[in-house]
C-alpha cells in the first residue's frame, strides 16, 4: 500500500477537491501541504455543495484525521468561519478530526491589507491575486519574521514577535503614505481567536511518522496547480509557493521517499482565474460556452474564470517537472455537446515551431497555438459510473490526452458529484 500526493496539473481548479474527497474513502490521514485561503474546492455530496478553502478535502469522511501542514499559511479567523460553516451542514470539527501545525505561519489582517494596496499599485499589470494576503505572508515566512501558531503561547514574546514583523511593514506603509498598524491591534487580532484556535495546534510529524509505521495510508492534498508555482510556473503570474509534489515533504516533515503515488489532477480543457500568459485561451463564444457548462466561476472571489482548449504543451511541461505517476481527467462531460474539440499540440514563437513552454516572459506574449481538431462526441457522458459507459470519440480524446502527456489515466471525473468517478487504476496501490 502506498500513501498518495495530489497536485493540480494546469492553473489550479481542476476538481482536486472532489478528487481528494474520493480517495479520502480509503485514507486514514489527508494533509494540506501549501497555499492557503486562495484555494477554493467544491465537493458535492449527496446533492449538497461544500465549498472548502483551508481544512482538507478529507473532512466530509468519517474517522479520518484532517491536518493542515507546515507550509500552508493560515488565516485563523478564516479558518474558524470555514469550521463553523462546515458545523452547521453537519461536519463536526474537533481535535479529533483536525490538526493544525504548530510551525504553520499566521496571515494577518494587515498582510491582505498589503495584498490589496500592492495590486490597486499595479493596476493593469497586477498579478490578479485572490487579495487573501497569501503572498505578503509567505514573504515574512522567508523574511524570518512571520508569526507561527507557536509564538502564541507565551503573551511577551508573542508582543516581541509582533514588534519585530511591525518595524518592517510600517516602513513601507509610511512610504505608501498609509495608515500604520499598531502593536495593539495586532494583539488583540490575536486574542480574539487565540483560544479558539490553539485546541487544534499539535506537532505534527510525530502523528506521521508514527502512521507511516503503522501501515496506515495518507493522502497529501496540493492547492493550486503547478503552472503557478513560484518556481517553475508561469512566473510572476504565479503564488507564492511551491505547488510541486516535493513540498508535500518540506510542508508536512514528511520525508520526501514517504510521498508515494504523485497523482496530477487534469481537467480535460482549460482555465485559469487572474492575469497571466494563457496560449490557449479562447475569448470567443467557444471559451464562453466552456464557462457556461463547465460554471468556471472562482469558488473563492467569485471571479469569471478564462477558458481554453486543452493545452498539451503547457500540461506536459507541469508532468515533466513534477513526475506525475498518473492523472485524474475531470470535466470530460463538459465537453458533450461540442462539434469540434481542439488541443493544443504545439506552440509558433518568433516563426518557429516549438513543442515546450519557453520560460522567457517576452516569447510567452507571443506564443501562438497549434490546434489538431478532435471530431465531439455528442452524447453525453454526465454520470457515466464505468470506462464502457462512454461513447468510442470521448475515449479516443482521452486516449490522445495520454498519449500526448506519455502517462495514463487513473481516475476519469464525469460530473460535480463524488459518486461519478470511474476509477481505471487504483493510486493507494502504488
Ligand atoms: P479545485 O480547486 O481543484 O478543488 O477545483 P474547484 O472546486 O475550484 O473547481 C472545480 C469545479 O468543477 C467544482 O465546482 C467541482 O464541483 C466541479 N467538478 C469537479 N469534477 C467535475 C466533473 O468531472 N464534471 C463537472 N461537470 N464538474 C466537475
Ligand atoms: P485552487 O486550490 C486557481 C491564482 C490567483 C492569481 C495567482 C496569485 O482552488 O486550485 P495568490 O492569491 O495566490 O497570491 O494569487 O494565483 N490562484 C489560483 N487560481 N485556483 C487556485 O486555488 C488559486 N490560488 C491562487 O488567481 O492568479
Ligand atoms: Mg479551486
């Protein structure tokens, strides 16, 4: 039995939420390893939607325990809204259920502040962040003055703490001619959640290694997706960390030979939300229909998401970089009534033809795409439970999807809902 690590394949929102809820079934620990409130996910369960941003995905099942790594950034007072969002649809949330790392770093109010006063600056070149101050607060994680869930038991030293991340912040609030923040303020912030919030804090790789040495199966849970890692995504339209499978070591302290089947969440077209290259996208009727059916609205900030054909160049990039195992395709069924399919199987730049993704910002403005035209299926796929279930051109799109990435199938998605799942190749055997 090996433990399992989703990541999202393209530009994040590919359904790993809905993924990770399915093979929650068969773990016994799911862990968020990155990212923070900037992820939405949306589970359908018996015809009830469950938005999820911070808590893992896991958290809908039954006698499983849900931790939240090391290397997200958590904003407590969002945190305790998503727990007593999720009390009153029936999921109770306990320590018996969920774990909070004690060396996860705060967001604080004033690193959305700074989100928000930093892309209203960029104006038509902003990044088109979620405005959840994810990226301030990674900043002071690598600046070695954030704040960690740890800081807060002692109230003096929690004051120091709160100075030393204050002298920094205020000198560039004083040179945007913007209010300064208090030490106060901040404490208090604090206090109003402090008890709350520290039932949750544990260690937490003491819980993994011992589970590892039981034999018991994790699951680690990426938010986002790679084409917007820090590193290697389409930078700087990109998060502020590393969505890559190796952050599920360096977010969790669980050693990176432990990570077991890399599992690459695809969605079977194209979306990404905020500004950024997008060689695909289809500012037509087309993308707009692809909207419409596949409702790629953001499950955070509600913002229209834009939409493409599949993109096999960019996708095989995030692959290749992250050495996916095998994928989850999701949203085929979005794809039913459509005449024609396209995918995309190269790139033009400067005249040439090229098959990778250029890392230069400059030629990525001017990749043109190059199409192959898939015949549609035009039948509908919505539901289907089994791989006869569908109609010979969906399998061959599918079929041509593994070929051109050079990997397989091991999940296939039809609809919102966690009953319709066809699974070709079980990821927890490895
Ligand atoms: P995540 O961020 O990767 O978890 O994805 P989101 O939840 O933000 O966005 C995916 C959306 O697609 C959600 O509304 C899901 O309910 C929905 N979804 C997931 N899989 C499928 C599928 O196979 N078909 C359809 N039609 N919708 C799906
Ligand atoms: P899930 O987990 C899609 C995008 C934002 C913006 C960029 C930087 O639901 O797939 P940030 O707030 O992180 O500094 O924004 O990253 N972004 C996402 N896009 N899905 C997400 O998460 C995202 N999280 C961040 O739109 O372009
Ligand atoms: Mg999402």
């Amino acid at each position: 039995m090996s433990n399992v690590t989703v990541v999202g394949a393209q530009w994040g929102d590919e359904g790993k939420g809905k993924i990770v809820d399915w093979l929650a079934n068969e773990a016994d620990i799911v862990v968020r390893f990155q990212g923070g409130n900037n992820a939405g996910h949306t589970i359908v369960v018996n015809k009830k939607k469950i938005a999820l941003s911070l808590i893992p995905s896991g958290i809908i099942r039954k006698n499983k325990l849900s931790i939240i790594g090391n290397g997200v950034v958590v904003n407590p007072l969002a945190l305790l809204d998503e727990i007593s969002r999720l009390n009153k649809v029936g999921v109770k949330i306990t320590r018996k259920n969920l774990r909070i790392s004690e060396n996860s770093s705060i967001i604080f109010s004033f690193h959305k502040k700074i989100d928000e006063i930093r892309e209203k600056r960029k104006g038509p070149n902003k990044i088109g962040t979620t405005g959840r101050g994810i990226g301030p607060a990674y900043e002071d994680r690598v600046g070695r003055r954030a704040i960690r869930f740890a800081d807060l038991a002692n109230d003096n030293f929690l004051k120091e703490k709160i100075k030393n991340t204050l002298d920094y912040h205020n000198i560039i609030l004083a040179g945007l001619k913007s209010q300064l923040i208090t030490e106060k303020e901040i404490f208090d912030e604090v206090s109003s959640y402090k008890k709350s919030i520290l039932r949750y804090v544990d260690r937490i790789f003491p819980i993994l290694k011992k589970a590892k040495n039981e034999g018991k199966k994790i699951l680690f849970e990426g938010a986002q997706g790679i084409l917007l890692d820090v590193d290697h995504g389409t930078y700087p339209f990109v998060t502020s960390s590393n969505t890559l499978p190796s952050a599920a070591a360096s977010g969790t302290g669980m050693p990176l030979k432990n990570l077991g089947y890399i599992l690459g969440i695809v969605k079977a077209y194209t979306t990404r939300v905020g500004s950024g290259p997008f060689p695909s996208e289809l500012k037509n009727k087309i993308g707009e229909k692809l909207g419409r059916i596949g409702n790629e609205f953001g499950t955070v900030t509600g913002r229209q998401r834009r939409c493409g054909w599949f993109d096999a160049i960019i996708t095989k990039h995030s692959i290749d970089i992250s050495g996916i195992d095998g994928i989850a395709l999701t949203k085929l069924d979005v794809l039913d009534s459509f005449e024609e399919i396209k995918i995309c199987v190269g790139y033009r730049v400067n005249g040439k033809v090229i098959n990778y993704f250029p890392l230069s910002e400059i030629d990525q403005k001017k990749i043109k795409p190059i199409y192959e035209i898939h015949q549609g299926w035009r039948e509908n796929t919505q539901g289907a439970k089994t791989w006869s279930d569908l109609p010979a051109l969906a399998i061959k799109y599918v079929r041509r999807i593994e070929e051109l990435l050079q990997t397989q199938v091991s999940l296939l998605s039809t609809s919102p809902k966690r009953e319709d799942t066809i699974l070709v190749k079980n990821p927890f055997l490895g």
